[in-house]
C-alpha cells in the first residue's frame, strides 16, 4: 500500500524526493520497508538484487536455466527455491518443473485458520492440530522430530521439520522452519493455509488464503 511522502525516505536508497512511498519486505519488528517508487518498482519485478547487489557474495546459478539468484537475502526470498539434489533453482524455472493445482490434482487433506502464535516469524513454525498431525502427517516418536519436505503452490520447496512435545499428557505437534515462508506470503493471524497431498506422489503442499 502505497502512503505519504511527508517526513519520509527510502529505507534503503535515502531518497527523500519520492512522492509515494510503498511497502517492500517484511521487517523483523513486523512492518514492511518503506522504498521509495524507484526501488519499489525494482523489487516488485524481481530486478532490486541484480541492480544494488551485483558485487556482493551469495549468488548462484540456476540449475535448470542458469540465470543468476542472489541467495540468502531477504530481498531475493521469493526468487527462487531450493533443488532436489543441490543448489537452486529461479522461480521461474520453479513454476514450470514443479507441479500446481492447475497442472496436477491436488488431494485436499484439512485447512489450518492461522493464529497470532502461528504467524509469528521468531518461532516460525505452525501448530498442528493433534487430530490432523495424527490422520495425516509421518509418525514421529522422537520429539527431536523428523525432516519433511513441503511444496508451496507457487513452486517453492521449504525443508522443515515435524515434531512434537508432551503438553499435560497429550501431544502437541509443530511444523517448524516456516520462518521464511511466514514472510514471503505476509502472512497474518486469520489467513488459512491449505494443506494438501500431491496425488502422484502424496507429497504436501501448502496453498494460502489470505483473509478479507
């Protein structure tokens, strides 16, 4: 959303000339960066790392197309996903290897309505009905939990880990490394996230539904 340029700058160019300033990524307090309309255009269409970073460490090559990613940075998040094997893969080439809703039949399993706890990026991880975690998810006796990996619709792979710990006397599970992927969809207390199983394989995927 785009605000005021009154007693503004760019958070990351310092220009204080704009005349609207719009919201880029997610900050750690909760709110968004502030950019001005040159870096917001920039980061809007994937351009912000290839223009202000080109010299800095953390790229690598696409392994399908061989376009050049800047990893690990929180600008670039959203460009691109890890491989099968190793090393990356663009968000493009994503969409195109990995299966969507529209290209192959997806197996609905439960919805999860987020709450303010689930939405928080320092845990970063998802609470899993008991219910659900038991009809659904791996078996996990180990409250060290176990490695999953987990599609998102837009074609992005996230490697988490399920686990669980002992609440009174029942078990209360957790889905965790969600940190990033909280982020890249901005998600809120009262979003809904999908969980389904792809039909070829059974593997999960997540699909978001932004509330409102």
């Amino acid at each position: 959303m785009a605000s005021s340029s009154s007693n503004k700058s760019c958070l990351y160019c310092k220009d204080s000339s704009s005349d609207c300033f719009s919201n880029g990524w997610k900050l750690r307090n909760g709110e968004f960066a502030q950019l001005c309309n040159r870096c917001s255009h920039l980061y809007n269409t994937g351009r912000f790392c290839v223009t202000f970073h080109s010299k800095e460490n953390g790229w690598r090559n696409c392994n399908s197309c061989g376009k050049f990613v800047h990893c690990g940075c929180i600008m670039s998040l959203g460009e691109y996903s890890l491989s099968d094997f190793h090393g990356v893969i663009c968000t493009d080439c994503s969409r195109t290897e990995c299966i969507s809703p529209e290209s192959e039949s997806l197996i609905p399993l439960f919805e999860k309505v987020l709450t303010a706890s689930d939405t928080g990026t320092q845990l970063g991880r998802f609470i899993i009905p008991k219910e659900h975690a038991e009809d659904h998810f791996p078996e996990v006796n180990d409250p060290q939990g176990i490695p999953m990996s987990v599609l998102d619709t837009a074609g992005n792979e996230w490697d988490l880990s399920f686990r669980y710990w002992i609440h009174v006397t029942s078990k209360m599970y957790v889905l965790k490394g969600l940190r990033n992927f909280i982020i890249l969809n901005n998600l809120q207390a009262g979003d809904t996230v999908a969980f389904c199983a792809r039909e070829s394989d059974r593997k999960f995927v997540m699909d978001v539904r932004k509330s409102g």
